[in-house]
C-alpha cells in the first residue's frame, strides 16, 4: 500500500529496520534505500497506459494441497462491501516484491538456499505471500493467520491457514524460526504486546520481520497539498481507527519498544511509493502506476467500515467524496509518494 516498513528478529540478536534483524543481534543504524537517497525526477511526457504497466498475478495454485473447511468461509457483508475478504492484497504483494528485487523479504530465511523450519505470517490476507514462501521453501512448515479466510481453498501441502486474533495470545505449541508481519499498521491493538508475543514464540536465531506503510503522502517539491480530498482522506481515516482503537502507526518510531521487548539489533530500510505515474524514471513510474491502481481499488475497503460505523458517514457521501480522492490519486502535478519500510530483527 503505502509507506512499508519490515521488521525481523530472532532469539540472540535482533535488528529492525524497515529491513532485518533477530533476537540478541546487535542494532544497526537506519539503512537508507537507494529510493530514499533524493528526490525522484518528474516525467514531462505521457506515459503507456496504466493497465500496460500492471504486472498479472497468477491465479494457479499447486494442487495438492489441504482444503480450509467450508464451515469456517462465513463472511460479513455491510454496506455493499464484504468484510474481511478482501483479495486485493495480492496486487499489492507484487510491488513489495518488485521493490526489494523480486524477495518475499529481506531476512536471512527469505533467501532462495535458506534451509528454513517453521514460518508465521501474521496477518496473511490473501495468502500469497505464505504460498509463495512455501513453493520456495519445501522443506518448511508455513503457516498464515488472519481474522477471517481470505485465501485460496487449495494450497501447497507445507501451508496451512489458520483463523485467528493476533491480539489475543498467542497459543502456538511450538516457537517458529521466522515471524512475518506486513501491513498490520491500524490493525494492531497493543503494539508491546504484538512485539512481545512475536519475540516469544521464535527460536533461538530466530528471525522477525515487518513491512508495513505510512499512509501520509509527503512530497519532495511541495506539490502535495495538505486542503486536497486525498489528505484529508488520510486524516478522516486515522482518526476513525484511532476512535476503533486501532491506530495507523510509523513502525520506525516503535524501533524502541522493540528493543525493550528484547531485540536487539533493529534494522530498518525506507522505500518510496509515488501515488500514480508521474515520475520521469522507468522504475518508479512502474511503481507509480501499480501504486495508483492498488490504491485506488482499497481506498472503499479502508474507510467504508470506519466512516459510516465510526463517524456516522452514509454510504453515498462515503461514495461521493472518494470520487475526488481518486481523483487526487490519478492527479500528476501531485509529485506526492507513500513512504513504505522494512524492519528487520533478529
């Protein structure tokens, strides 16, 4: 989505970065990403049409597999959205990949010759990236929680998904070698105790990592303006989770409730998302055009839910005012991008 932090950790190290790190590790300055490093140059031409530039994910799933039961693929459905099935994820899943050179991530376990035992990935959603994980590690056992079944019915014989709230203790019988988190910023309650039961249930050397985004787009040439839809879109629906108790928070400010916790090195690496197509270099404007379009499908799925239970919006202002949103989204003279991180703790 936005701003994307990734945080990793293991038992005897830990760093977090918008990067890596492990339990007992030692802390390792903020890396900065060649995104990072300036400003991004503006393209002064038109660009190829938006879905030219959108990558097509696959939709076939190795067959064998284990099942998720059909009594457990109940869903809610209020104000024409259905909740929690919401599979754009897997959109956004490719420009994460594609932003950090085709890796499912940047801890040691994510590389292709890793010989990896237990795998957690908190928050799964579609389930992409744990069966992506797992036809790249056969050899683990991977294992994708959520609040509801967002994923497919047949999946690799090493994957399983499981319901549940990553809020609430955590009961896994046994301690994993690799935890994953992405996007859980405005999900999580109580981030002390998120860090807390991550760090407890990894083995020795064990790995945790966190991507997440910042939802507050910023721009390097102040063209972003702070009185447009789309900026007060983002403080519409902060203060929304904030009143729901789940607020959108900088993972790189929680660097030192990590180390608290007991992670000790805390490695962190910064990525810049540009809202639509508008910079000049191939690369970002790719990474424009996917943001764009991932963006704009989630923005209904993000506030519907928080607007109309939380601040008492009808379903047709929330309608009516994302029509300028997008419009904002789609606007070029807005040199705006999400910041999105990587932590890593090991």
């Amino acid at each position: 989505m936005w701003e994307t932090y990734q945080v990793i950790a293991a038992d005897n190290g830990v760093w977090t970065t918008l990067h890596w790190s492990h339990k007992r590790c030692k802390t390792d300055a903020v890396g900065q990403q060649l995104d990072e490093r300036s400003e991004i140059e503006v393209s002064l031409g038109s660009s190829p049409p938006l879905k030219s530039m959108i990558l097509t994910v696959s939709q076939s799933i190795a067959s064998s597999s284990m099942s998720i039961s059909q009594s457990i693929l109940g869903y809610r459905i209020e104000n024409g959205r259905t909740y929690h099935r919401y599979k754009d994820g897997n959109m956004q899943h490719e420009i994460f990949t594609y932003t950090i050179g085709d890796r499912l991530g940047r801890a040691p376990p994510c590389d292709e010759d890793a010989k990896v035992g237990r795998v957690l990935d908190v928050g799964t959603g579609t389930g992409i990236w744990a069966i992506d994980f797992g036809e790249l590690h056969p050899e683990a056992e991977v294992y994708g929680v959520d609040l509801s079944p967002n994923q497919p019915e047949y999946v690799p014989e090493n994957v399983r998904f499981e319901i549940d709230d990553v809020d609430e203790d955590w009961t896994y019988s046994k301690p994993f070698d690799y935890v994953h988190s992405r996007f859980m910023t405005g999900a999580i309650n109580n981030w002390r105790k998120f860090f807390e039961s991550a760090y407890d249930h990894l083995n020795p050397g064990g790995w945790f990592e966190v991507q997440d985004a910042d939802i507050n787009p910023q721009s390097d040439d102040d063209t972003f303006p702070k009185d447009c839809a789309l900026a007060e879109y983002v403080q519409l629906l902060q203060s929304g989770a904030e009143a729901a108790g789940c607020s959108y928070v900088d993972i790189p400010s929680l660097a030192g409730l990590m180390t608290e916790v007991g992670f000790v090195d805390v490695s962190i690496q910064m990525y810049k998302w540009p809202i639509n197509g508008w910079p000049k270099e191939d690369r970002y404007k790719k990474l424009g055009l996917w943001t764009q379009e991932n963006f704009s499908s989630a923005l209904q799925g993000l506030c519907m839910a928080l607007f109309t239970r939380v601040l008492g919006w009808s379903r047709a202002r929330v309608e009516g005012f994302l029509i300028n949103v997008r419009h904002d989204v789609r606007n070029r003279d807005f040199h705006a991008y999400f910041r999105m991180s990587e932590t890593v703790e090991g």
